[in-house]
C-alpha cells in the first residue's frame, strides 16, 4: 500500500532541519496504517510505504520495483465543464505508462467491497484495436474465476463507421488474432458475425457502465502520443471516471 505526498517546501525543509518525519508525513502515515488494519484483518499481507514526490512517477516506480502483477488505483474524477467528469493527470500518466494490468474504483463505485466480492457480469468493451485483442483472455479469465457471464461489446471506430468493407476487414483481423490468444473452447470469440452483432453506441457504453449493470468491466487501452495523453477526451477517460464498478485496463505492450 503506497501513499505519496507532494510536501511542501516548508514540509521538505523542517524534516532536513530536524531530521524527523513532518506533520504531513506522520499524518499520512498514521491514515495508511489505518486502512493498512482493516486489510490484514481478513489476513492479507500488507506493507505501507509514505513517499514524497511525483505520484504518478513514485507509483511507476513501485510497480517496477516490486514487479508488480496488478496495480489497484483509486480514482477521482475532475470536472471540465457541468456535466464532463474526467480522470486527473496522474492517473492518465500511470495508466499509459504501468506495464501490468492496473484495476480502477472510481468514485461512483460502491464502497465495503468484501472479499468474497462476486460480479454478476464481467462486461467486455473491444474497438477492434490492438489493444482490445490483449484485454481479451483477462475478460475471459475473469469470467471463469467468478463464474461470471462475459458480455462482448464492440463499438465500431470512426473510420470505419462508414465502410462496410473495412469494417468486415477489421473484425475479420481481430478474430484472428483474438484466435491466437484464448483458449479453443470458445469458438464463437473468433467468428465475424458474434462480433458484429454485438455492436453497440459509446452513449450506451458509457450507459452500460455507469447504470451498475456490470460487477466489472475489462478494457483494452490504446497508446497514445505525448500531447495525446493531456487531451482528456476520450471514452476510455470517461468511462474510468463514471463506472459504478471496477475498471481493469490492459495496455498494449505490443506496441
């Protein structure tokens, strides 16, 4: 459990002045180790750690650091106009950035969550990206571990909104590479016509998301460009800030 704090030069010079921890520093220890008790009440392992500096850079950091195989972030919305809630800097920065699956509870997702949680649903959201390819067996996965049914929803990309023929081309591609990657029980995942009737609107996905019909959502995320990362417009942004479940996201490390 890792908590960073950005202190303050006044902070950062009173811990160099009287070689000790600040206030801010034991206060946040203190809240960590707080939450840090009611984890090893159901008989977790758990270590805390307080750093200062970038979060976004210490959080990278600590999951190379531990080789980490997940990464579980709590995520705050910002607003951008009445009604645009999106994600903050640091998390756009981890999300583009983690190399491991990184599972988001945003502030619309019910709180208390027990252990035993069991979703009724696992919904999967594919582009027909790269991206959507490498999320796929994790959607799967899931499914089988809470025996949970798995809802494909594809949404087609713009340029081919227009295009049948390069429609028909890019399910056709993303049936054959999602072929290469699950197991050969699930047949139906690699047919043309599975994934094209499952077509769906991002207003209903994002609907889908937020209405809490879902226990969980599995996401392909896309690279994108340095000046692409700031621009907080895109659905999967939206979606990360307004899901009433947990959010995994899978980066395409292929790339």
């Amino acid at each position: 459990m890792l908590n960073v704090l950005e202190l303050s030069q006044a902070g950062m010079e009173a811990e160099l002045e009287t070689r000790s921890p600040c206030m801010t520093r034991l206060d946040a220890q203190k809240r960590l180790d707080a939450l840090a008790a009611g984890v090893r009440a159901n008989e977790v392992r758990t270590e805390t750690h307080v750093q200062n500096g970038v979060p976004w850079e210490c959080i990278l950091a600590s999951v190379a650091s531990y080789h980490a195989d997940m990464l579980v972030l709590g995520v705050h919305g910002i607003h951008r106009g009445l009604s645009h809630l999106l994600i903050g800097s640091n998390t756009e920065r981890i999300l583009m950035a983690a190399d491991c699956p990184t599972l988001t509870v945003g502030a619309h997702a019910l709180a208390g969550v027990e252990l035993g949680f069991h979703p009724k649903e696992i919904l999967y959201y594919s582009d027909l990206s790269p991206a959507a390819v490498a999320a796929a067996p994790y959607a799967l996965w899931l499914g089988k571990v809470f025996h949970a049914p798995v809802e494909v929803c594809q949404f087609t990309p713009k340029k081919a909104g227009k295009n049948p023929e390069l429609l028909k081309r890019m399910v056709e591609r993303y049936c054959k590479s999602v072929g290469q990657l699950i197991p050969e029980d699930q047949p139906n995942w690699c047919e043309s016509a599975f994934h094209l009737q499952r077509s769906v609107t991002v207003d209903q996905l994002i609907h889908r998301a937020t209405a809490n019909l879902a226990g969980m959502i599995v996401l392909g995320l896309k690279p994108r460009s340095t000046v692409g990362r700031h621009v907080h417009t895109s659905f999967a942004y939206r979606l990360l800030a307004n899901a009433s479940c947990p959010v995994l996201t899978i980066r395409d490390l292929s790339s």
